[in-house]
C-alpha cells in the first residue's frame, strides 16, 4: 500500500499543469473561478482547444484517437484542468455518446461521427429523460417507426442538458412495445437541424436556461443512425452509464469549490466564527475522505486485483459535497446573497454590488443550481436502491 | 498510489481472521467479559500468532512490520470485537523504538515483543479530557531514576498491565516515563468499560521511574496517533461485521410476511450504512498510510480520520440496533455488544467533535489527500 503517486505519475501531472497553464484562456478561467455565467463559446473554446491536442477524448483509446491514458492519468488529467479553473467538459459528445459508438456502432459510423466529437466541432445532447420517463427510464415512449430506410420519430425528451445548442443527439427511442419495457428501446443518432424538431429552453430557478424539452414531430432519421442492433439500446444505454466510474464524485471540483469557500469565508468574516469554520471542516473531512475513496476505486481498477462496486456511493458522496459546499457560500453571506441581480453574475459588470463584494452576486443561482445534482444522473434514491441491491441482494 | 495488500499481509489477515472464528467465539468473549474484561490467555494467543511483536523492530526480537500491517491486524480483531488490547502493543513498540534509551529498549521491547509484558499507556487525566498538553502528574529525580506522583484514569487494562507509560511534568515540561505495576507506590482500582473490555484508575505515590524521553509531549502525541490509527482500523472491523450481522437478521426476519428486507425505508438505510463504512474504510487507510508523516502533517490526518470514523461509527452502531428491533437491544443478542464497542471506540483518543475542532483548527488554504 502506497499512497503516493509514482514519479511517471507525478511527471504526467506535471505536464498536464504546465500545458493547461499556458492553453486555459485566462478570462475562461476567471469566470469559472468566481462562478460567473459561461456562454456556450466559453464552453466550445476550451472544448476546441483541448481537441485540438487531441485530450477532449480524454478518455479514448488510442486506437480511436485517443491518448490511451490510465484511469489514474485521466484523474491526473481531470484534476489538474478543474483546480486550473477549466470549465467541464460537456460530457455528452466525448464522455458519453462516443464510448457508445466505439462499443456498438459500425465502422462507418465510427468514420463519421468521432473526429467531430474529438475535435469539439459538433456538439451534441442527450436524449433520455421524457415527460414520464425520469428515473423509470425505461418507460420512454418516444417512437421510432422503420419506414423502408428511414425511421420516423415522434415524441418528447426533456431536461435535455444545454440541448439549445446542440447539434446532434443521441437517444433512446421506443421500437417495439413487446415483452419487458427495457427491451422494445433503441439508441438513434438525430440531427437535431432535421425538420420537425424543436427546442424549448426551459428557465430553472436559478434564472438560466440549462435544460430543454425537445419535441419530434414525424422526424425523419436515416436508419444508418441506428446503433447497433433495434431494440438492444437499453444494453448500450447501460454501457453508457456505467462507462467513467469516479468522474461522477466530481471530487477534483469540490476541492477547489472547497478552497473558493474558504475566501468567501474570509471575506465575509465568518472563517473566525468558530460554528461556522466547523461547518467547512466538517465540509474538508467529507473531501478528503471521497478523494480517498475516488482514489481507493482507481488503485483497483489499476491492479485489477479487486472491482469495488460502490459508483453509487460516489454520487451520492459527491452530490451532496457540491451542495453542501455551495450552501456554506450562500450562508458565507448571508444577508448578501440575497440581491439576485443577474448582470452582477456575468463577467465584466461594473455595478455597484449590495454590501460591495461582487463575488456574492452568483452563490444563491449556484446553490439553487446544484440541487439538481442530486435529481440528475439517477437520482439519489435511486442510487441508494442499486447500492442497497448489492450489499442486501 | 496502491491499496492494494500484499500476499504477506493477506496472509496475515487470513490467518488472524481464522483464530477470531474459531478461537474467539463470542461464548468466550461473554466469559471473558463476565471474569473482569481481559484474559491473558487470550493475550497470549494473540502473542503467539506474533501480533504483539509484528511493529517491534527486529532487533528487538520483533518482526519489523509497518503501520498497514497493524492495520490489517486490527480490522480483523474487530471484527470478533476482542477485548485484548492490541493497539497498546503498537503505541508501546513505537514510542519505545523512537523515544526510549538503549537500556530500556533492550529491557522492555523484547518482553513486549513476545506478549509476556503488557505494556500500555497511562495518560488520562481529569482535566485534561482529550487534551495531550495538560499534564498535572510530577516527576522528579531519585535514586536511581525518577520518582513518579500522578492520578491516571481509564487506563487500559490498567490492573492487569505489567507496565505503564506515563506523561508527568519535570522541569516545567512533559516528560514520559515507564513505572512497573508492581513498583511501590502503584495502586490500581480496576473495573469494566461500556464494551465490557478492562481499564482501571491507577494511582503513582512517588513511584520509581525510568526516563523514556524528555521530548514527552513529541513522544506521547506519537503514541496517540499509533492508537488512533489502530482504533480507525479496529473500527472499520467492527462496522464491517455489524453491518454483515445487520444484512444477514434482514434476510431472515419476517414481518408483514415478507422479508424485512425488501422494505425500501429499510434499504436506504442500509445503504447509508454501507456509505459510512467505505468512508470509514478510506480514512482508516488514510489514518495508517500518514502514520509515518512529519509530525504535523500526521496529526491533522488522524484528527481529520477520527471525525469521519467517529461519525460513521455512531451511525452503523445506532442504525443497527434499529435496524433490528428489540432483539437489537438486548444483552443477548450479538449485535449490541458490537454498538457498544463503536460507541466506546468513538470516544477512544478523542471524540469527533474534539477533533473536528483539530481539523478546524489546522485548515489551511487548500485541502484534500495530499495536501
């Protein structure tokens, strides 16, 4: 048992922190650093700039273009790009959709659609959630009707995450409506420019359009769109899911979100009320221990001598750290986070601030915008069920 | 970065695993209990399977073992919830073969080695409560040593031990000492603790000393994070097999007509559970991996690793005396001796919110792991 990282490691980190260092566009970081609102040219920049080194697939093999790297690499990787203040990568295109087509698609299909998600070129959605079909995601009832080369799709998704941008989509369509829920479902590449699609922003509580429904009204996609075999999407859906095991702990952010609390405790003159200070160390031990238990997950998929099944424990370890440490910087504040003046919460404002400290304009949108994180991605209860499911049978 | 056991220490675990089984049953834990809290058979056999001397260096007839080692021998005496304190034998063997003089080290680290000496800490004060920095015992020099005055509580085994190490004040700062139980001027009024295992209040009238260290406080926190390490491991045995006994009652009892265990209310809890104990688990290895940092760097993990293990202790004991109804609470059954051993190990070397107030205290700009 070792708990330090090897010098190849270390060196790998090393580099990693000086090429992120000169690439992260420093006005990119500042916003991400102070919670400030990013636009999607944020979000495609640094995707283009980390494409462009080959590293938006960070997590490809090489043989699809992608580093190859160890799961400890790419935590190196992920780490040192979210203490930098690198926005995260939109993870529907390169985390999501392409382990999918290099699993299942054909090699056309590979041909195709991989160098734009490589690249950070074409961005892409997801397509899952509907209207009825939230954690019972395999209720959905968008249909796909194969006419002669085509399927013809009709239904709703919905919560489809920055879907407003979004050039393709991936989604799970409804094929067959015999036997079990789960095996009438099919995974369908869509162009979303396609005629008969339309996105409707939908404004959350924290003022910002994050989420879309999006509506298929007899949308025609060519059937060489489907992945795989009809009716087998649940089986990559489920590929898909359990694809990237600690990236869903967010750890790496917490830490730095961690040390952004500290500051704002500071300012705000409550890091020397004792009550308070417990509060964040409370907050510190709850880190390190889920760093602890990423690290634990990496060390086993490393040697292959032990699996550790616990990805549910990670999100929900993870999700509740993320609101938590975005509640202590709402009440850092207190009475200052209550003015929500959304000007204040883009980069450049050059108002007055309630109280005179800019850097409290965006903690309450960020707090209400974290409570999703325990909803989204299989909700908490649900994970509890599948962690339930392995330790009680 | 490896958490992965060796062969060796898989080796260990399975061999201290099959005596617990078959030499430990909890019949002869409740005799033990019944006869005062401590058997020295039991001891012996813990010796004999070389646990008491695995941290002792080899030159002092030990087998030179690391702090995972030790890890890995008091998870699996946790789990059998043994009340031979073998913890005591780790904090003896470190702060001897760091702090002590040669003569010493040679007269006291072989006999810890082969178990015939027991050798434990004797700190607590009244005032002091968890504090290692508030020390009213006195020492002064005597013929031929030191001579030692100090009203020391909840001593381990107090009454049973062969000697005693101990914090007292010469010169204006913390000095340690060894004192033989049977010196004059030791008296020792020994009793039974909440987990049923064995302490005793121990009183020094000028009692003969040797001089471990007059860097005591150095000496004693080193001491202290030795036996908070081996009581997070402990711990994290102790939880494993409560949260085992917990799962396996579900999966039997019937209400309703239907298994206990098919109750969603019920399975969330467990999976709570099961949430504390891999945080547990993290921060045990975390505890017993910075063992051998800097002396600084050591202590704000232990504090940082007694929170998260005080914490989960207190849930996964009180949840499984929930969890499995009156049966839960009764003397009877297994599963509440197995709380009673967490709600005493939280409080061993500080409870959470002393040492949350460590962690608090110690923060710095940045955190996590490594830093």
């Amino acid at each position: 048992m070792d708990l330090a990282f090897t010098p190849e490691e270390q060196a790998f980190r090393e580099e990693i922190r000086a090429w992120v260092q000169a690439n992260l566009p420093k006005e990119i970081s500042h916003k991400v650093h102070n919670a400030l609102r990013l636009t999607r040219d944020d979000l495609q920049g640094w995707a283009k700039i980390l494409g462009k080194k080959g590293w938006l697939g960070f997590g490809w093999p090489k043989e699809f273009g992608g580093p190859g790297w160890t799961a400890v690499q790419k935590h190196l990787f992920e780490e040192e790009c979210a203490l930098a203040g690198a926005p995260r990568i939109v993870p529907f295109g390169p985390v999501m959709v392409a382990p999918v087509i290099m699993a299942f698609g054909n090699a056309e299909q590979q041909k195709r659609f991989l160098p734009g998600i490589a690249s950070g070129e074409v961005w892409w959605s997801q397509g899952y959630s509907e209207p009825g079909s939230g954690s019972d995601l395999a209720s959905v009832k968008t249909r796909a009707e194969r006419v002669g080369d085509k399927y013809i799709v009709n239904g709703q998704k919905t919560w489809t995450t920055l879907g407003q941008h979004g050039d393709w989509m991936f989604n799970l369509v409804r094929t067959s409506t015999e036997g079990k829920p789960q095996t009438g479902i099919s995974f369908l590449l869509l162009d979303m420019k396609s005629k008969g699609v339309t996105v409707r922003p939908i404004k959350l509580l924290d003022g910002e359009c994050e989420v879309n429904e999006v509506f298929f009204d007899n949308v025609e996609v060519p059937a060489e769109n489907l992945i795989g075999e009809e009716n087998k999407g649940w089986t990559y859906a489920k590929h898909l899911l359990s694809h990237e095991r600690t990236n869903i702990a967010d750890v790496n952010r917490s830490k730095r979100e961690l040390e952004r609390l500290k500051r704002i405790a500071k300012t705000e003159g409550v890091w020397d009320d004792q009550r308070f200070r417990d509060q964040i160390a409370l907050l510190e031990v709850d880190i390190v221990a889920l760093e602890m238990l990423v690290l634990r997950v990496l060390s086993a998929e490393k040697s292959g001598k032990n699996s550790l099944d616990i990805a549910g424990l990670l999100k929900i370890k993870g999700s509740e750290i993320q609101q938590r440490y975005a509640e202590l910087m709402m009440l850092a504040a207190g009475p200052f986070a209550m003015p929500f003046i959304e000007e204040a919460m883009e980069a450049g404002w050059q108002g007055n601030f309630p109280g005179g400290v800019t850097a409290n304009a965006p903690l309450a949108s960020t707090y209400f915008n974290l409570r999703k994180t325990t909803i989204y991605g299989g909700s908490n209860e649900v994970q509890r069920n599948i962690v339930a499911q392995t330790v009680l049978g | 970065m490896d958490f992965d056991f060796s062969d060796d220490q898989e080796q260990l675990r399975d061999a201290v695993r099959k005596w617990v089984d078959k030499g430990y049953t909890f019949e002869r834990r409740r005799a033990a209990v019944a006869a005062g809290g401590f058997d020295r058979a039991a001891w012996n056999e813990l010796a004999e399977l070389g646990l008491t001397a695995l941290t002792v260096p080899e030159a002092h007839d030990g087998m030179g073992q690391g702090a995972i080692d030790a890890m890995v021998v008091a998870e699996e005496l946790g789990r059998g919830i043994v009340l031979e304190p073998i913890a005591q034998a780790f904090m003896a063997s470190s702060v001897l073969s760091h702090y002590a003089p040669a003569n010493v080290q040679s007269a006291w680290l072989p006999r810890v080695a082969s178990g015939e000496a027991l050798v434990v800490l004797a700190q607590q004060e009244r005032k002091a409560r968890y504090r290692l920095d508030v020390c009213e015992a006195k020492a002064a020099p005597a013929q031929d040593g030191y001579a030692l005055t100090a009203i020391k509580s909840v001593v381990t085994a107090g009454d049973k031990a062969d000697a005693f190490i101990v914090p007292a004040q010469l010169d204006g700062k913390t000095a340690l000492f060894l004192v033989e139980r049977t010196a004059t001027g030791v008296t020792t009024q020994g009793y039974v603790t909440q987990d049923g295992s064995r302490a005793a209040e121990v009183k020094f009238t000028n009692a003969p000393a040797m001089l471990i260290t007059t860097d005591g406080l150095a000496a004693l926190e080193l001491a202290v994070d030795t036996g908070i390490a081996a009581t997070c491991a402990e711990a994290v045995g102790v939880m494993d097999k409560t949260v085992a006994i917990t799962v396996e009652y579900m999966n039997q009892r019937k209400q309703f007509g239907v298994f206990i265990a098919s109750f969603q209310a019920l399975r969330h809890r467990v999976a709570d559970m099961k949430m504390q104990l891999e945080l547990a688990r993290s921060m045990s290895y975390y505890a017993s991996l910075k063992l051998g940092a800097p002396a600084a760097e050591r202590r704000a993990a232990m504090a940082r690793a007694k929170v998260q293990l005080g914490q989960s202790m207190r849930f996964v004991g009180q949840q499984a005396v929930q969890l499995h109804g009156g049966i839960g609470v009764t003397d009877e059954y297994i599963v509440s001796h197995y709380f009673k051993k967490l709600t005493q190990l939280e409080v061993a070397f500080g409870d959470t919110l002393h040492h949350l107030g460590e962690v608090s205290a110690r923060m710095q700009d940045t955190a996590g792991v490594f830093a």
